[in-house]
C-alpha cells in the first residue's frame, strides 16, 4: 500500500500546492523580527527517493530574506515536501521507515531498488523517529493530542494510521502535522504556545 502511494504522481502535486500555500502565508506575515517585506530567497534542493518526473516545485525549498538592510534574517515556512535538511522527500522517509517497521532482509533489500534508500539509512531515519523526534519537545507538547497514545516503538507507522482518509490522505494529513518540525522557529513556536498558559497560571 505505502509503495503505491509513493508511486502516485497526484501526492507530489498536492505536497507542492500545500508547500506552496504555506510559503505564501509567510512572506505575508513578514519578517518575524521587524516586520519589513520579506523576499524570496530559496534553497535548491536535489531531493532523492521521488518519482522520475517530479514537479518543477521540488528543486528549491521556499525561504525568504528581510528585505530590511539592518535586519536581513532569513524565514523559512514550514514544508511538507522536506524533513528538514534530509536529502530524501519528506514522504519517503516517513513511509521507507514505516515499511521497515519490523525488519527483514528481503524487505530492506526491496526498499533499496525502488527509491534507492540502504539499510544504514533506513536505520538512522528509524533512529530519528523513534529517539530524535519522539523525544523532542515539540512531540511531547503534540502528543497529547492522540488517545490513545501513539507507540513510539512504532513510529512513524504507529503515527500514520492515527489519520484518516482514502489513499495516501493520511500520508498527508501526517506530514501537516509535523510540519512545525521542518524548520526551528515554528517548531518552537508550537511548543512555547502550548507551554505558556501553564507558565502563566504559576
């Protein structure tokens, strides 16, 4: 099933539309430290795991720039095409790592030649859901939201099937949901929101 997804072209399209909206709704909000217009600035990117005739969209991550001389500071929306800095698309190593939930040389070896993913990474990215992202403090602000609790020794499949929706909806409803976790500021911004009433109430 998860194979499937990865292979269907309309995800990509909808990941780029999304990935678009929300880099919209930053360079609206500009900059978050003065105020001033910000600029279009993206990175390049050569993501790997994706099909062959991805959307022109996927060779830059969308970032902006102040456009203010005394201020010039970078703001990246949050994205649902890229896991932070992995080169991999964000919804190959959610799905890869979900279908080497429980591992097997034959599957890890299927894995490899359809998006080219080896074993030592499928474990790293295994390591970062299950250590690295479970134990961040914006999951454990968010995780509250899911009763009941969301295994973390299943992550990211255990997280997956938390959504619902016909084909690959699901797969995109998750990457919504982490997507405060691509970039720092906005990660941070979640977790101070949820810290701040029981600051407040001391």
């Amino acid at each position: 099933m998860y194979l499937t997804w990865l292979a269907d072209a309309r995800l990509y399209e909808v990941l780029a539309r999304i990935d678009a909206d929300l880099a919209a709704m930053t360079r609206q909000a500009g900059c978050r430290v003065c105020g001033a217009v910000v600029h279009s600035a993206p990175f390049p990117r050569k993501p790997r795991g994706g099909p062959a005739a991805l959307p022109a969209e996927y060779d830059r991550r969308h970032s902006f720039c102040c456009a203010a001389d005394d201020c010039r500071k970078r703001r990246t929306p949050p994205s649902v095409r890229f896991l932070g800095r992995k080169v991999y698309l964000g919804a190959v190593v959610v799905l890869a790592t979900a279908l080497r939930h429980g591992p097997t040389r034959t599957r890890a070896a299927r894995l490899r030649e359809l998006l080219g993913v080896d074993a030592r990474t499928l474990a790293r990215w295994r390591h970062w859901w299950c250590d690295t992202f479970a134990e961040s403090p914006w999951w454990t602000a968010m995780r509250g939201r899911f009763a009941p609790p969301v295994p973390t020794s299943g992550l990211p499949d255990s997280l997956v099937r938390r959504f619902a929706g016909d084909r690959w909806e699901p797969l995109v409803a998750l990457l919504r949901f982490v997507a405060p976790t691509t970039t720092a500021t906005d990660a941070a911004a979640v977790f101070e929101g949820r810290r701040r009433p029981a600051e407040d109430a001391r």
